[in-house]
C-alpha cells in the first residue's frame, strides 16, 4: 500500500522528508486529497525517524493529530518531520505539511519505544540513501489504479452510521502483520467521510483527525463504529473507533469535517 502512494522518502537522524502526488485514486469527490493518504504519509515519514531516533531499540505508535488548512488537487503533498522529543520510553515527532509551496497542515505523532524483537528490521540501515540521494528501492511503486478504498477492499456496511469493514491483508499490514498505522487513519476518515455528510446534510469532508492507537489490529476484519457528536450543515466531528474481529477496541479517534473550499 505504501508503494501504490508513489512517495519518495528521505530520512536522516534528525530530520525526514517526503511527499506523495495527488491523484483522483487518492481524492475526495471535490476532487481534493483525502486527509487519509496524508495521515499515511505522516506515518510514513514519522515512523522512520521515530525508529532511528529509538534505534537499538524498536518503536509502535501511540497517536497522531493532524490538521490540515488546505486540501490540493493536484501537484504533490509534501512533508518534513522533526523529532521533537526522544526519550527512554517515548518519542515525539512533528510534521509539517505544504503544497505548491503554501502551508498545507501540520501533524504530531507520539510513538511508545519497545524493546527490539528477532524480525524487526534495521531501519537505519533500510533507510539509508545512496551516494546520489535516490530513495531505497523499496519506496518506488506508484502502481495505485483503483480508489484507494477499494485498494485497502473496504466495505461499507452502513454509511451513514459510519459502519466500514475492512481485511487484514499483506498489502495493508506492516512488520508486525498488523494493519499499518496510516491504513487505520485512512479506514477511520474514510468512515468520518461517510457518517458526517449524511448528520450534516452537506458534502462535509475531513480536515482534522486525532487518533490514538490502543492494540495492534491482527484479526480480521476491522469495522468502525461512529457517534455524531456536532453536526451543521457546515461542520461536523464524530468519534469513531475501530474494532478487530475479536470485538476488541483497537483505536480510537475524533474526526472533523467541513465544507471544501471554493478553487480559486
């Protein structure tokens, strides 16, 4: 899944970049990106600086906030990470998020550092570039042809409830084979962005999201279940979480939606 985003990514010890083009696979019906693929790239580019500032030890995360002032159709999102805090048990990261050069958004992630395990990869040395500064192979991809909910094959069971169902497949899992954290923040906005249109009575769409991880999500499948907390026909915010096939919370997260802005 990381790969069909087409990103390239470049990480160092201090600092991370990245940036993911816009493509219709990746947008909402105005036509602008989804604030799930971002939430994604933000995993992305946190996490593999969360796991060199943890390194020798390992790292999963804990939550995200994002928040984003504007929305593109087109061009490229582009995003630089800082560690902001690296201690014994916690690491602290901060995104920021432009596009074309304008401020975009800006995001934190908080990531609980865990003793290493046999199968956990190196990421400093993954993660290292070539003399020339070409991303590892790994990065390349762009193969992405399809929405990406039906990509992640997710169902919506009842849309306006904020009801979604999601597999746990290898295309969406990460080392743990576990959904990955950017995966679980773009089945919970893609179900914020079916339950607050329907509550708002509006084509609201998603501009905040704050999440906390709370168990990895292995047992298939994943559904999300909603609470309309504010609805206007302007503005929305649900709390929605997701549940593993177990019955087991494993995230929690607030959504908000608003208008999209009128295009220049």
């Amino acid at each position: 899944m990381l790969r069909d985003l087409a990103p390239v990514v470049q990480v160092s010890d201090h600092e991370a970049r990245g940036r993911i083009p816009v493509r219709p696979e990746i947008c909402a019906p105005s036509g602008r990106v989804l604030a799930g693929p971002v939430a994604t790239l933000v995993d992305m580019l946190a996490g593999g600086l969360a796991a060199r500032a943890a390194h020798p030890n390992w790292m999963a995360t804990a939550d995200l906030t994002l928040h984003l002032v504007e929305r593109p159709s087109d061009g490229e999102i582009e995003a630089v990470g800082r560690v902001v805090r690296a201690g014994r048990s916690t690491v602290v990261m901060e995104v920021e998020l432009s596009a074309g050069g304008a401020p975009a958004g800006l995001a934190s992630m908080t990531f609980a550092v865990l003793p290493r395990r046999e199968g956990n990869p190196d990421i400093v040395r993954s993660a290292n570039t070539t003399d020339d500064g070409v991303p590892p192979a790994w990065l390349s991809g762009g193969n992405l042809v399809q929405p990406i909910a039906d990509a992640l094959e997710v169902r919506v069971i009842d849309g306006p409830a904020g009801v979604l169902e999601a597999p746990v497949i290898d295309y969406s899992c990460n080392t743990l084979d576990a959904l990955q954290g950017g995966v679980v923040a773009t089945l919970l906005c893609l179900a914020a962005d079916h339950v607050l249109p329907a509550a708002c009575g509006a084509p609201v769409e998603t501009v905040d999201l704050h999440l906390t991880y709370l168990a990895l999500n292995k047992v298939s499948p994943v559904r999300t279940r909603a609470e309309v907390i504010t609805a206007t026909p302007s503005h929305g915010t649900a709390r929605i979480e997701t549940v593993d096939g177990d019955g087991r919370v494993t995230a929690v997260a607030t959504a908000v939606a608003t208008l999209p802005r009128a295009s220049p």
